[in-house]
C-alpha cells in the first residue's frame, strides 16, 4: 500500500471510529439530542475532509482498499444515492450528457438514527403481556405480567390456563 492509499485507510479508520462513537452514544439511556451534536459535528468534518482530498467513500477505489475490512458495510453506509458519473470523454463516445460523481451523507450526519432500548411497561391484553415476558425474560414470570396488565396474577392464571398457554 503506498503513502496515499495509506492515508485514505487511515481517514476511513477515523470515520468508521467517529460514526461508531455516535452510534453508541445514540444508543446510551442517558444521553439527549443536544449531547450529539459534537460527536456529528467531527464526523460530518472529517467525512468532508476525507471526500475533499480522496473522493466518496463509496469511490471504486476506496471501496477496495477498504473492502475487507468488518466494518467496511458500515462505511459505505454513510453515503447514499452514490453515481460515480460518467466523464465527459465517455459520455462523448456513448452520445450522452457528462455527469459528476455524487452522494449524499445519510441521515447519521444530521439526525438522530438509533434511540436506546425501553422495555415495554404495559400490555393490552394477557396474551401481548405473555409474549411480552417471554421475550424479556424468556420464562412465564405471572408477576410481571401481573404489571404489564394491572391484573392479579389469579386472573392471569385462570385466563392464561383457559386459553392452554399455561398449565397449572
């Protein structure tokens, strides 16, 4: 890999690094909108560095020298809409209008993509509050379906065993 190619894998590193930070920072319970905004300003600054001095990210070259690399989907992913265009001189020989390359920064760049998980706190019926704790707590725990639905676990019980999802 020569000095340039090195430097265009160590922009889409910073990237990857910089994204993947405000990934998890969108996904922490405790952080407001406004804690992004640093976070999106750096990587909206370095992917306009990078497309500045080395082209898309999603530009055939770039895409190869990333391209094995696990995080090289994620990076790509931060384009969309990507035409690499077509030259003038091909366009001239295929009799069709010159065309820049382009792309669009997703939605990353200027919103928020990816809020943190809330466990469901009520149900609208035994039935959603039993599929509901067995995904959250992968057993019949009848306390806590007691809470989803604000009912007494004995009419739980009776309702649930009636209908065979349990058996008592």
């Amino acid at each position: 890999v020569n000095e340039k190619d090195s430097d265009k894998i160590q922009g889409m590193v910073q990237i990857v690094e910089v994204a993947n930070k405000l990934r998890m920072q969108q996904l922490d319970i405790k952080t407001v909108d406004n804690d992004l905004v640093p976070i999106r300003n750096e990587l909206n600054l370095l992917y306009d560095e990078f497309i500045k001095e080395h082209g898309y990210l999603n530009k055939g070259i770039n895409v190869k020298l990333f391209e094995d690399d696990v995080f090289a989907p994620f990076l790509l992913s931060l384009e969309k809409n990507y035409n690499k265009g077509i030259s003038a001189e091909s366009a001239k020989a295929a009799g069709v209008s010159y065309q820049k390359e382009y792309a669009e920064k997703s939605d990353i760049f200027f919103i928020r993509t990816q809020s943190p998980y809330n466990s469901p706190i009520k149900a609208d019926s035994f039935e959603d509050a039993l599929h509901i704790a067995l995904t959250e707590k992968a057993y019949v725990d009848l306390n806590y379906i007691s809470s989803l639905v604000n009912k007494p676990v004995d009419d739980i019980t009776k309702y649930l065993s009636s209908k065979g999802f349990i058996f008592n």
